[in-house]
C-alpha cells in the first residue's frame, strides 16, 4: 500500500471509529501525523485527498474539519467523476439507472402528494403529442428528477442525478434517429404516471424498467 493510502486509510478509520465525528477538528498537523506513525508529508497528501472528495474540510488560517458526510456533499464527487465519462461507458451508466430509477418509481407510488401528480400531468399535457426531441428530453429529466425525488430517499436521489446527465445525449440521440421514440417515450410516461396515481408500486417498477431498458436497448442495437 502506498504511503498515502495508508494514510487517508487510518484517517478514514478513526471517522469510521467515532473518534472523529462530523463538524470535529483534527489535531495539529504534527500531533496527528505523530499520532498515526506518519510523515508529515503523507498526511499532508492525504487530507488533501479527502478534502477533494468532500471528507475534510480545510480552512484556510483556521484547520482542518470532518464535513457533515451528508450524502449529497459526497455523492458531488461521484457526479464530478460522471461528467469525463466516455461515450463508451453511456451503457453502463443505463443499466445502472436501469437498476436503480425503478426501484425509486416503485418507492415514490405510496408517497408522491396529489398536487406532484397534478403537475406531471399538467407538464405532459402541455408538451402535447409532437414535441421537440430537445423539448421531450428536458422535460424527460424533470419528470424522473420530481417522482425520484418524491422516494424520500436522498442517497437514490443523488446518485440518479448524477447518473442522468450521461445519458442525456443518447436519449436525444434516440429521439432523432428511432420511429416513435417520441411516441413510445409519452406513452410511457403516462402509464408511469397511471402506476403512481393508483398507488400501485410494482405496475410503476415495472413501467420504468420498461422505459429505461428501451433506451438501453436501442444503444446497444446501434453501438
């Protein structure tokens, strides 16, 4: 192991421990590096390794502080990550939608309030039956993004967040290039939208299982 993993490993265990906590201050620099049997210049590269990825806070003049470990603060470096994918892992990132959107729809069915429903409804009208592929799109993200965030899970929440902008070219991609994707896309929406109005948690899964793997399986055909 590297002298800095084994770094960023015993302060990763001491948070892990407790003996750390959110909001606390580390030692001094010398005290710390003293205390774990390090370099001070090992420790040095490690806090600023868990600073990027949002573990430590270091202020300038004042120390170094554990973060809140909120999810969304440490799910920004996963979205900082997805934004240099290439265009050959867009497939990956759809399974793992695939994986994941259905089971925050299926979640979402006994929770989302009457007025969300209403106004996804208002929205798909509003579109009507021809809309721009750019339109469809945009509007394709904000109806995911209210019934994911309607799961009352921030974790799912974030982590699709950061899963849809990759994929966001290919759904494009598929409006202009494939017959009725448009159609199939709104029609897909409203059963989704059906399943969540009856409160019926497996119809809503399965209608987004649907949904997503037919853009998964209209890459992989074109690919």
């Amino acid at each position: 192991m590297a002298v800095t993993d084994e770094a960023i490993e015993k302060i990763k265990e001491m948070i892990v421990s407790g003996a750390l906590r959110p909001g606390d201050r580390l030692p001094k620099e010398s005290e710390l590096a003293a205390e774990l049997g390090l370099s001070r210049n090992s420790l040095r590269e490690a806090v600023r390794a868990l600073s990027l990825i949002r573990i430590l806070d270091v202020r300038q003049g004042d120390g170094t502080y554990v973060t809140s470990l909120d999810p969304q603060l440490l799910l920004e470096a996963l979205s900082f990550v997805v934004d240099f994918h290439r265009d050959d892992t867009v497939l990956e990132f759809l399974a793992v939608r695939r994986i994941l959107e259905p089971a925050a729809t299926a979640l979402a069915a006994p929770r989302i309030g009457e007025a969300e429903l209403d106004a996804l409804e208002a929205a798909l009208d509003a579109l009507g039956p021809e809309p721009a592929v750019e339109e469809l799109v945009a509007a394709d993200l904000e109806f995911h993004r209210v019934i994911v965030g309607a799961s009352g899970n921030a974790v799912l929440c974030s982590l699709l967040d950061g899963l849809s902008g990759p994929t966001t070219r290919a759904r494009v991609w598929r409006g202009l290039t494939q017959e009725d994707a448009v159609a199939r896309t709104l029609h897909e929406h409203r059963a989704i939208l059906a399943a969540l109005r009856d409160r019926d948690a497996e119809a809503a899964r399965s209608w987004a299982t649907v949904h997503i793997a037919s853009v998964e399986q209209w890459l992989r055909s074109v690919l």
